[in-house]
C-alpha cells in the first residue's frame, strides 16, 4: 500500500485524484480540546485500500479538495467510535459527511463487545498488536515524529480491513439493516449539539437537589452550556460541577451570598455575579408544576420487580448467547429495569432489539415463555396453556 504525508497543496491535489473514485474510505482524526469546548483539528488521515496518508489542516490553508472527497455522497466513510471525529466537520463545516460505517457498534452486532476500542478490535480480528503509547501526544505540536505518523496512519489502514471483515459477516448473518437506527443518530446534527436545557441530567452529584433547586440547576447548566459554545472554553472552565451543585443548593441572592460558594472567585463574581443572581431568581421562583423532574431518580423497584429484571436478565443472556452477541449490546440493566416498568421509549420494543428480544422478554413476563432447567442447561421454552395461564396472574 502507498503511504503519503501530504503538507503543500499539490500533494493534496494529487492524493484528491486517487482517492476520487473510491467506494469506501477509512477515515479518522488527531484533534486536541484540553482547552477549548470544540476540538481543534490537528491531522486527517484517510485510506482507501490502496493507499493511505495523513493530511495536516496546520499546514494547509485550503482543504476543498479533501473536504470534496469527505462530503462526496457516492463514497462510504469507514469510521471507528465515530462521534467525536464527526463532530469537529459539522462545526468546522456546518455539515455531516455522510454515508457513514462506524466499526464500534457494528462489532457489538457480531459478539465482540459494547463499545470495544478500535485497538482491540484489530487484535481481535486481524490478530495485529498496534501501540498505544502516541494515545495521549500532542497534535499540535510540529514537526510530527515518525512514531507519530506511523500511529496514525495504522489507525485507517487496519480500520478500512476491519469494515471489509465486518461488512461480510454482518450481510451473511443479515445484521447489515440492524446499524440504520445506530448511523442514523448520527447523521443527526442534534446528536452533536444537544439542548443546553437538558444538561442538568449530565451533572454528578445532582441526588441531593430537589423541587425548585433542579429547577434553578437547570437554568445555570443551561447558561454555562451557552457560555462555553460561545466562547469556546470547556464547560468547567466556565462553572464547575460542584459549583452548580452548591449554587442550585444554597440559592444565594446577592453578591455576599456568592461569596460564601466555594469554587466562585472574587473577579467571576465581578464579571457574571449579576447573570447568576438572575437565572438563581428565575429558577427559584418557577411555580412548582414547572419544576423539571429527575427521570434518573425513578422510585425504587418492588421486590417483585427486582426479581422479575433478574429473570429478563437471564433470558437475554441467552438469546444473546444464541445469537453470538454481547448480552449488553441487547440491553443493560437500567434498560431492562425500564422495560419492567413499562417505561416509554424502552429500546427493547424498537427496531432489531423487538424482534430479536423484546417480543420473546414480554412473553417471558405474561408467562407464555419460561425459564426452566433441561439437562444441566438453562433454556426459554414456550409455556402449556395452563401454565402460561397461571404465570400471567403473577405479580410484577
């Protein structure tokens, strides 16, 4: 395979011309965001099978003919894990280069792992140890060492093998169609910018807030998440976590009462103590029907509950057994406990996941289907009409 390192304008010219034609193209990105809230862009790397080069934007003035071949609809992009990657093109951009292959949760869908890193994968399938010790370099830094950019460049020249590994056994065991709903929140511009008046569900610690304090911490995390887009600082640069978390608990309404929050310096309460105060007012003073509710504090599962997400936990290890994947890429524990309690938006009753599991686990809870043991295993068997009938009237 051709290796290039392209830094001048007619290199990537060049490279543009052999890439043009290709049906797929591994892709992937070095950025660094330590200190800001949008990555910054550091290096490219593509690869199309026949050859492979790492691109520096730090060098090039004018990336259209690359962002020609990105945003090219006719040509797949092959990613691994690839939210992050695609995020710095929307904002650079304003727009997706779509279609798009993420290798990550296409390898859950062949037994191999929620959420497996791409390094791993690759020794998993293609039996190739890669090094991991360029994970945390600088990429902004010039000139990049040979270590470096041989790092880089194997980060699409196994990608694009693995995705013609996959892609075969994915069309042989009819798993190609399961990824729409995976790559389709994807293409989705929302899923890189959510809204700034749902990020006080992100906060750690929020369990001991309640009533009108989550009302006042959504009104600060919303106004940090706004303050950190518009100048493009890390959120905690901004507003710590446990300020909000004290701030929303204590309430304060004046200068001498922001004082006393630990976390708040003298000269942030100059500049934003008059914001704050306000959007501590507004919060307060919301009626208790706009009060925003904690979905993540649902109220505790009854014992039968509990008994019955052990069950649905055991019959979906084995439907995933059966169909050699990984029990988590069916569904987790919270997932399992919200299917219990018949929770909307339950991912087992849409998509591959309803008729792979979900049709079988609400059978397993109305009784038709059970658990029982044969010969030392452990198996889902359909239930005689006079059993199923009794299982149905158990509590759950």
């Amino acid at each position: 395979m051709q290796e290039k390192i392209v830094d001048t304008p007619s290199e990537l010219i060049a490279l543009c011309e052999q890439l043009r034609d290709s049906e797929w193209l591994a892709l992937d990105t070095e950025f660094i965001r330590e200190k800001t809230y949008y990555p910054r862009l550091c290096l490219i790397q593509v690869c199309n099978g026949d050859v492979a080069a790492c691109v520096d934007p730090l060098k090039l003035s004018d990336l259209q003919p690359m962002l020609d071949i990105l945003y090219d609809g006719r040509i797949l992009k092959v990613l691994h894990a690839a939210r992050q990657d695609l995020e710095i093109f929307l904002h650079d951009h304003h727009r997706l280069p779509m279609p798009v292959f993420d290798t990550q949760p296409a390898a859950a869908l062949l037994g191999h792992g929620d959420q497996i890193g791409y390094a791993n994968l690759v020794k998993l399938l293609l039996n190739v140890q890669l090094p991991k010790d360029q994970s945390r370099t600088d990429w902004s830094r010039r000139p990049l060492e040979a270590q470096q950019l041989r790092y880089a460049l194997d980060d699409v020249i196994y990608l694009g093998e693995l995705y013609l590994h996959m892609r075969g056994h994915l069309f042989d065991r009819e798993r190609l169609q399961w990824l729409a709903a995976d790559f389709a929140t994807l293409a989705d511009p929302r899923t890189y910018f959510p809204d700034p008046q749902g990020m006080w569900k992100r906060i750690k610690g929020r369990q001991v807030l309640r009533g009108r304090q989550l009302a006042v911490l959504q009104r600060l995390t919303g106004w940090r998440e706004l303050q950190a887009r518009e100048r493009d600082l890390p959120r905690k640069w901004v507003l710590k976590d446990d300020t909000l978390i004290e701030l929303s608990r204590r309430m304060p309404r004046n200068p001498e009462g922001l004082s006393k929050i630990r976390g708040l310096e003298p000269g942030q309460i100059r500049r934003e103590g008059a914001a704050l105060i306000r959007l501590i007012g507004e919060g307060a003073d919301l009626p208790r029907e706009q009060w925003p509710e904690d979905e993540h504090r649902p109220a505790p599962l009854t014992a039968q509950q509990e008994a019955m997400v052990d069950l649905l936990t055991a019959a979906s290890r084995l439907i995933a057994e059966r169909h050699q994947l990984s029990p988590q890429a069916i569904a987790t524990r919270k997932e399992l406990e919200k299917f219990v309690r018949g929770e909307a938006g339950c991912i087992l009753l849409e998509g591959w996941r309803r008729s792979l599991a979900g049709d079988t686990l609400v059978s397993v809870m109305n009784g038709t289907v059970r658990l029982e043991v044969v010969d030392d295993t452990l198996q889902l068997t359909p239930a005689d009409a006079e059993d199923g009938a009794q299982a149905s009237r158990l509590p759950g």
